[in-house]
C-alpha cells in the first residue's frame, strides 16, 4: 500500500471509529481507544506543535496511525466493517453538520486561556 491510499484509509477510519464508539456492540476497551483516538484527532493541541518543524507533523504521521490500528485491534472485524460501511454512506452524501461536536474543543482553549491570562 502506496502512502495516499494509507491516507485515504485513515481518513475514512476515523469516522468509523466515531460511529463505532456509539454502538452497543463495541466492546468498552475499545470504546475507550476510540474516544482518545477522536479526541487526539480532532484536537488542535498536540504532544509537539505542529509549527516546530517536521517534528512537529511527524506525531500526527506517527501517533494517530498508531492509535487507529490499535482501536481497530480492540474491535471485533464484523462490527468494525459495519460502521465502516455506514461512515463511507454517511460521508457520500457531504460531510456531516454538526457544530454542536466543537464545543468541548472551543471549552478546552477558553479555560488553557484563562489559565494563562489568570
């Protein structure tokens, strides 16, 4: 596998993973790697900032592949390729709306810049 198609595969795990974390089926172990995976994916904060060079976009190249593949480990095959399926219809028709998912986001850099300015 060419590195755009590992790329492209991730790109449509992640929402799985989403989708994965709210079904019943999914054992809470996973449940649990899927929740720090979406958070370390969707969070502007990282481990190494992103503006220090290479380094910095390397833990994005390096870490959250990592934590996708040992997610997809913790979750059994069958119910891994269902919520596969239903990301890949779900992001056919456009991405989803949905504001209302950056708010415990926008709430982490309102209190970090509290605590700095305080």
């Amino acid at each position: 596998m060419d590195l755009k198609v590992r790329a492209r595969k991730l790109k449509s795990d992640i929402p799985a993973l989403f989708i994965a974390l709210k079904k019943k089926e999914t054992p809470v172990i996973a449940k649990i790697f899927a929740g720090i995976t979406i958070g370390y994916a969707l969070s502007p904060i990282d481990f190494i900032p992103d503006f220090i060079p290479v380094i910095g976009l390397l833990d994005d190249l390096i870490l959250l592949p990592i934590l996708v593949v040992i997610t997809i480990k913790f979750i059994p095959e069958e119910i891994f390729n269902q919520c596969r399926s239903e990301a890949e219809n779900l992001w056919s028709s456009g991405k989803p709306k949905r504001w209302y998912f950056a708010i415990p986001m926008i709430l982490i850099w309102i209190l970090l810049v509290f605590l700095i300015i305080t």
